[in-house]
C-alpha cells in the first residue's frame, strides 16, 4: 500500500497563531488585526509553488496586513509556527515501513520553511520514503493534478493509496481522485487508524 500523509497538523503539530503573535510583537500591531487582515490567498498560494521567492512573499504578504518588517523579523514569526513533531506518527511510519509499505509525505509548504523543519526534525525524513514538496512541484492541495502526480511517481493506483490530512477540501481532493482519505481531526487520529 501506499500511505501518504500531510506534514501539519499530521506529522508537526503547527499553530499560526505564534506567526501572527510574533509579527505582531516585533509590529507593534495588536494581534486581533493582523488575524483580520492575514489571509491564505494568492501570494500565499504563489509561494506555495514557487512561484515567488521568499522575499517577494514576506514583502507582498507585510504589504497586505500594513506592517513593516525586515525579511529577518518575518522568518523569525514564519518559523514559530512549529510547536513540536508527533512521534507516535513516526512510531506508525517505521512501523508500516517494516511491513513493506510506501511511506511518503504529500504538502503545501514553502522555501522559508524548507530551511527549518529538516534541521528541527529530522525524523520526518529519516522514516519516509519520499517527499513530494509543493513549492518542488509547481502545484499545490487541492489541485488534482498533484494527487495523479504522486500515484504516478510511486506506480500505485489510487485504489491502493490512503491519504491523511487535517484540510476538509484537501480530503475531498483526493477521495474525487479516488483514493481513500482520512480527515485527521487530532494527534489520536493516525495511530487509532492503525490500531
């Protein structure tokens, strides 16, 4: 089988509530507007594929919330959103890797990020067999086009797939395609699915 999980909220445990809290603090801009004015549209999407580098977006995404912050300041609040890794999905992940599964990481993420979460936890792909990246592969959840790429990477039909993720559209995505997705509602999700 071929078992491909999402990294936040899966595999990381991840709160963007530290990102604005930082930018706030280094900002001077009271929290509660910065959660009005941030939103996860088409810059946020653009750095996704890597379609802008990282100092376009810290500089575009500061333009959209009205606050100015040297690229220094905006990776330090980037990066905070990582609170910690959840081993016991790296204990299912060596787990099912014993058993002669395909073991791969499937995520939105971003060059910024790239230079953190590796160094921080190496676990991830020290028990994954592959990482399919977004800003790598020009696309991005929920597009299909990235979930036909994955299957034809790995030589697996979606019938022999199964997809964890915490994003309600992202799931969707993916049963439209016909792979078997979980909703990954909390840390208990992926281990009880295994038990």
């Amino acid at each position: 089988m071929l078992y491909i999980f999402d990294m936040g909220n899966v595999i990381i445990d991840i709160d963007f509530k530290r990102v604005l809290g930082v930018w706030s603090h280094l900002s001077g801009t009271p929290l509660a507007t910065l959660m009005e004015r941030f939103s996860m549209g088409e810059v946020f999407q653009k750095h996704e594929r890597g379609e802008i580098s990282d100092e376009q977006f810290a500089a575009d995404l500061c333009h959209e919330m009205g606050i100015a912050l040297s690229f220094e300041q905006f990776s330090a609040g980037w990066q905070a959103i990582f609170v910690g890794l959840r081993p016991e999905v790296i204990t299912v992940f060596k787990k099912l890797r014993e058993e002669g599964h395909r073991v791969v990481v499937l995520s939105n993420t971003n060059r910024l990020h790239l230079d953190f979460w590796p160094q921080h936890y190496p676990e991830i792909e020290a028990n994954t067999d592959t990482m399919y990246l977004s800003q790598n592969l020009g696309m991005r959840k929920p597009e299909p086009e990235i979930f036909q790429h994955v299957l034809e990477k790995e030589g697996f039909s979606a019938s022999q797939a199964v997809f964890f993720d915490d994003v309600a559209e992202n799931i969707e995505a993916a049963r439209a395609a016909g792979i078997e997705a979980v909703w990954v509602e909390d840390n208990q999700t992926v281990p009880k699915y295994f038990s």
